[in-house]
C-alpha cells in the first residue's frame, strides 16, 4: 500500500512540474518579446528613413509609441503559432495516447519544450521565434492531455472535484512566476538569461522521468484508427462535453486576448510608459486570481456546474470594467477578478470531463482531455490574432468589452450541464439496465458489473 501510495505522489509531483515549466514558458515571454520585437524593428526602421528621406522628425522613442497600436498584427501572430501547433498536435496526442499509453508523450513533449526554450534564448529574428513558440505548442499539446490523462485515471471519480484541481497549481504557479520573471531577468540580464533558466529545470525533469518512470494502470489500448475515429465522433456527440469545451474556451480566450494587447496599451497610453519590469507585473494580479481559483473552487460546496456560471460572471465583468483604469494600481482588481473566473472555469469543469467519460462506460480520457486542449489552443491561437486586429479597427477599449459581453451571454448555456448525469440514468433505465454503448465503442458494460 505504501509502495503504491508513493508511486502516485511521484506521479503527481512530476505531472505538477511539467504543468508549471510549460506555462512559465508559454508566459515569460509575454513582457520579453513585445519590447524586443519592436526594438529592433525600430533599428531596422531608423536606418532605412535616414538613407530615404533625410532627418527624422521624432526620436526612436517616440516613433515606437506612435506605431504599437498598429503593430499588434506581427505580435499576435507570433503568440498564436503556438497555439495553432498545439491546435494541430492535439488530435495526434489524443490517439497516440489511446492507442499505446500516456507516458511516451509526456516525454517527447518534454524533450521539444526544452529544444524551444533554447530556441527562445539565442533566436534572434522574427523566424526563429515563431519556431520556438511553435515547437513549444507541439510539446504543450503532448504535456497537456498526457499529464490529464495520467490524472484522470490516478484519480478516484468521488475525488476528482477537490483534488484534480490541486494539480492546476503547476499551471497557476507557472502563471504567475512566469509573467513577473520574465519582466525582471530580461531587464535584468537580457533576453537570453529566463529561457536558459527555464531549460536547466526542463532537462532535470527529462532526467527524472527517464529514472523514474511515471506509473500508469494497464488500460485496453485502442489500436486501431477506425476504433479512434469512433471514439471522436461519440464524444462529439456528447452536448454536455461540448458545452463544456466551448465554456473553457470562451473564458480562456478573455486572457488569450489580453496578452498581446495590454503590453501594447499601456505602452502607448499610460503616462509615463511603464518600464518593462512593469510589463511582466502587470500580470500579476491574473495569476494570483488564477491561483486561487484553481486551488479552491473545487473545495466549495457548490456543484460545479455552478461555480463555471459564476466564473464566467466574474470573469465577463471584469473584462467590461478593465478599460476604465487608467493607472496601473488600478488594473489589479480587474486583472484579479479575470484570472479568478478563468482558474474557476478550468478547475470546475476539467474534473467533470472525466466523470463524463465515466458516464460513458469508459476509461479511456484521451479524446475527451484532447478535446479539452483542442478548445484551449483555439483561443489561444485566434485570440492574439482576432485581438491584434481587432485593435487596430475599434481599439483595445471596445475589443475587451466584447469579450466581456459574450461570456455573460454564455453562461446561461451552462445550465444543460445539470442534466447530463439525469439523461444517463434515464437511458440506462430506457434499456432495462442492460448494456450500453461505451467510450470504447470495442466494448460493452454491463450495468450489474
């Protein structure tokens, strides 16, 4: 008993850690490459209106405000090649995971995130960090649906609500030292210095993963791709799934949306400009709220269809009041209130995805938790870009109140999430408690079993 009690903690331990090196990389670049970006596009641009046109009429300084509003679009696209990798990846981690077992891609994923971290470090031109962000989304997908796999099944059903979010601390502690980190060690000691620290811990957990290798149960493995396809195809059947998936994405988006363009807003309109360790602790107050809601809205005694109504509440209000500070200190709360209802969302909902399969008569998460990450990467891949380019028609102010409005219009939608488990019973008492259709559409269960 003991032996199998340590073997899930190491488990859990090394799953916490992957989840936190992912998102310290995936955030510690946000207060690094706008300003780095733009700098030496100012270099370029400098150069080029000295030969043409004579001398220039405004310093560098003031010519690098005067254009970051109109220069989202390279900024959004370069956040957004990760999430469009992780977006094309996560169907493929989803049936490798099916098909042989989780731990392969846990470390595959592993091994391209440090090649991407190295990448970020010593990448000088815009092609090499839209590489590095996109190797860096190939290896979030494989981290991402592997580690919640592993979960999923480490797990008891009855537990899931108050301990699979425990889990989201890697995610919100990465979060939240990412952004302030990012901020001061490029300040500090240039653009190089965060992503090799990143790396350094990268390969020790490669190492540890290699020597101690993650447990897993044995599960029936789905080997062929036509079993696979099935599978999908059940699950995207499933509205209470779909729903759920659309739920994350929605709120995830609000923050996707925000990274590229806050930068860039306070930048050009807070007087004076904030310097860039500013930059990174901007987001501060995000990662806090993220940290408390993924801790402990699993913890409330609230069923937690309800608690991602309420998060989306949260969430959509205070994307809508964001706009109206119009100093730094004041863009806490707001920050606070958003990262908040985003943690909540992804803390209520995730532990559900899994008690829907179960439903279901499976054990297989793969689809499910890739569907998941499916709908993360799509807001993180068109949110920066919808976001650089919808600055640029309506402005930052009216942009982030539109993502405010449509998740208070979806969160009555959330509602058909209290009937799911109502519609199982029913079919199963419609079939005499015999057999139904499960997940792994191979194999039938029988309710007696």
């Amino acid at each position: 008993m003991e032996r199998l009690i340590s073997k899930k903690v190491v488990t859990f331990v090394n799953v916490y850690i992957l989840f936190l090196l992912d998102n310290v990389l995936l955030t510690v670049v946000v207060p690094i490459i706008p300003d780095y970006l733009f700098s030496n596009t100012i270099i370029t641009k400098s150069t080029s209106e000295v030969n043409s046109f004579g001398p220039e009429s405004l310093s560098p300084l003031q010519r690098k405000y005067e254009a970051l509003e109109n220069d989202n679009g390279p900024l959004g696209a370069l956040l957004a090649s990760k999430a469009f990798v992780q977006l094309a990846f996560t169907p493929l981690v989803g049936y490798l995971i099916e098909a042989y077992n989780s731990t392969l891609p846990l470390l595959l994923g592993s091994c391209n995130m440090l090649l991407a971290a190295l990448l970020f470090a010593y990448g000088d031109t815009y092609g090499l960090l839209v590489l590095a962000r996109a190797l860096h989304g190939s290896s979030s997908a494989a981290i991402a649906v592997s580690g919640m796999c592993i979960l999923a099944k480490s797990v008891p059903k009855e537990a899931r609500n108050r301990l699979m979010p425990l889990a989201f601390g890697g995610i919100a502690l990465g979060v939240l030292i990412g952004y302030p980190l990012g901020g001061a060690t490029y300040q500090l000691f240039g653009k190089t210095a965060p992503f090799l620290f990143i790396s350094s811990f990268v390969l020790i957990s490669i190492i540890l993963q290699v020597t101690l290798p993650i447990e897993t149960e044995e599960e029936e493995s789905l080997n062929t791709l036509e079993s696979s396809y099935r599978s999908w195809m059940i699950l995207l059947k499933d509205k209470a799934i779909i729903l759920s998936g659309l739920a994350i994405c929605v709120s995830t988006s609000s923050m996707a949306i925000l990274e590229p363009c806050v930068p860039m807003w306070l930048l050009a309109h807070m007087s004076p400009p904030p310097s860039k360790w500013q930059l990174g602790a901007v987001f501060i107050p995000d990662s806090i709220g993220y940290f408390i809601g993924s801790h402990f809205a699993g913890l409330l005694p609230v069923r937690p269809w309800r608690i991602s109504i309420i998060a989306m509440v949260l969430t959509g209000l205070s994307c809508c009041s964001l706009p109206m500070a119009s100093t730094m200190s004041q863009l806490g709360i707001p920050h606070f209130g958003l990262g908040l209802g985003v943690g909540a969302v992804d803390a209520s909902i995730v532990p559900l995805l899994a008690n829907f399969v179960d439903d279901n008569g499976s054990c297989h998460y793969g689809p499910v938790y890739a569907f998941q990450q499916a709908a993360v990467a799509v807001a993180y891949s068109f949110g920066p870009l919808l976001g650089g380019q919808g600055v640029e028609l309506f402005g930052f102010p009216w942009l982030i109140r539109v993502v405010g409005f449509i998740n208070l219009f979806f969160c009555p939608f959330l509602c058909e999430l209290e009937s799911h488990k109502t519609n199982e019973k029913q079919i199963l008492e419609k079939d005499g408690c015999g057999s139904y259709s499960s997940f792994d559409t191979t194999n039938t269960i029988s309710c007696t079993e």
